[in-house]
C-alpha cells in the first residue's frame, strides 16, 4: 500500500460522476460506491471502457476516467446490452436509460407517487405499508404500535390470593 501511495499520479480520493471514490481500491469496487452501479454493471464498464478492473481506482490517468465517464453516461452506445440498464421502457419517454445518484432517487419516489394517486394495487400496498410483491403476511409485516404481538401471552398474577 506504501508504494501506491508514492507513486507520483496517486490520488487518495477519485471523483467519478459527483461521487467521491476511494484511491485505495479496485475500480470495480469503487464504482459500486455510485449509486446505481452494481457488481455486473460495474465489470462490464470497465471492459468497455478499456480499463482494467483491477487497477487501484487513485492510480487512473484522466483519459481513462473519462473514458469511465462516458461509458457510464451513454451505457447503451457503448455497447452495454439493453436488459443491463435499469430502466427499461421509461413511463413517460418510452426509451431505455440507465438512471444514476440523487436521479434514481427522485424517479423511485415519482413512481411511487403515481402509482398512489392511480390507486394502482401497488400503490395501495404502498400506502397502507404493506409488502407489495406478494410476500406472506401471517407472521412478518406486523404493526408494532398499538397492536399486539402475535404469540402466547400468559395470564397475569392474579392480586388478592
């Protein structure tokens, strides 16, 4: 670890789409730090960008992050398969995008949104709190407040005797 921190284009911290990385890990490690970013997608940017995966993240020229860059920004034209991405069929474009950070976020809670205001089934499982895709819910997703616990509950000691 010494010595990749000698070297004279290490850099403790690489910022890679507003996300700070850490110069001290593999970049398929660290590219998982960025939200929407998994352990598949990650390796497939990096062999599409022409990087290589195990290259420690503070040692990558500024060509090669930018090459990261727009690989992660344009996944499709680079050439990342369509049932990578993970918005597939956009509800209000119709396209396939692959949406990142704070982004991914905002269009979660929007569609939770809608599907709530349609009163869609999901959005009433959303809203009652509910498990929305088909779980049991005999011994898991109970209220605690007010509610009382399922199992045996024992007779108090009776006062008086």
């Amino acid at each position: 670890m010494e010595e990749k921190q000698k070297t004279q284009n290490y850099k403790h911290i690489v910022r890679i789409l507003n996300t700070d990385l850490d110069g001290a890990k593999s970049i398929k490690n660290s590219l998982r730090k960025i939200k929407g970013i998994g352990f598949i997608f990650a390796n497939a940017i990096c062999n599409l960008s022409g990087v290589d995966r195990d290259k420690i993240t503070g040692e990558l020229t500024e060509e090669e992050i930018k090459k990261l860059e727009n690989t992660i920004k344009n996944p499709l034209k680079s050439g990342i398969p369509v049932w990578m991405v993970n918005r597939r069929r956009d509800y209000e474009t119709g396209e396939d995008i692959h949406i990142l950070t704070t982004d991914l976020t905002y269009t979660k809670e929007n569609d939770i949104k809608r599907l709530k205001k349609i009163k869609a089934y999901k959005g009433v499982r959303h809203m009652f709190k509910l498990p929305v895709r088909g779980q049991r819910t005999k011994s898991n997703f109970r209220p605690t407040k007010g509610k009382v616990h399922l199992g045996v509950s024992r007779k108090g000691k009776k006062s008086g005797k």
